[in-house]
C-alpha cells in the first residue's frame, strides 16, 4: 500500500508542476495579453512599434486622455512584451475589468502621429 501511495504522490506532483501557471490570454490583432497573477504581461506580435493606455472600466468616463507618439512612456517594441503590475493600471480596484487601448505611430510631413486605436476589455479575475 504505501510503495501505491508513494507512486500516486509523485505522479502528483510531477503532473500538477508541469501545468502553465500563466493565466488565460486575450489575442487581438497580433497582441496577446496573458493574466498573470499580479499583472498583464502584454505582447507586440506586430512589426510596429505600440503605445498603450489601460484603465479600470468604471474609471474610464471620468478620465480625458489622447493617443499620443512621444519617444518616452508605455511603448512595446515590435516582437517584445512587456509586463504590467495591476497596481500600475489608473483606477486598478481588486478584481476588477479593464480597458487596454493600443495603437501604432506612423510618421507624417516629419512628425509621429497616432494610428488606429483598437481596444479590449481584460478580466484581473483568474479563471
């Protein structure tokens, strides 16, 4: 009985070591974002350069904001990621949704100017 035992407590523990502790991921448009335990970690599967924006839903209609192209602030290089702490994100209340805006700058007469902006609402609730 125990040698069944011992067998049955390694076979748990290898099995349950060999899960993906990353949460559930979001894929729009060659960005995937994946829920971590504290964070967002946010990758840029385009060819461009991302800037980004992510705020607590209900915080949203309180806030005025506009993409913007300056060389400093949240940018995600092509073909890299970056991890965002929920304590980072403006309004960030425990378990609550949140909005992720993105968009590209693109060059025109000399100077940055903001693409697309796209969006998804994110879930800080593990599934």
């Amino acid at each position: 009985m125990k040698p069944l035992f011992f067998v049955l407590c390694c076979g748990l523990v290898f099995f349950g070591c060999q899960r993906d502790l990353s949460g559930p991921s979001v894929i729009v448009n060659d960005v995937q974002i994946t829920l971590s335990e504290e964070s967002f970690i946010i990758y840029n599967g385009t060819e461009s350069e991302l800037r980004f924006f992510l705020v607590e839903q209900g915080s949203l209609a309180l806030v005025t904001w506009a993409p913007y192209c300056l060389p400093k602030g949240l940018i995600i290089p092509p073909k890299n990621s970056v991890t965002v702490e929920f304590e980072a994100i403006y309004g960030y209340k425990k378990d609550c949704l949140v909005v992720f805006h993105w968009w590209p700058c693109y060059q025109v007469d000399g100077k940055l100017q903001p693409g697309d902006i796209q969006s998804t609402v994110l879930s800080t609730i593990p599934e």
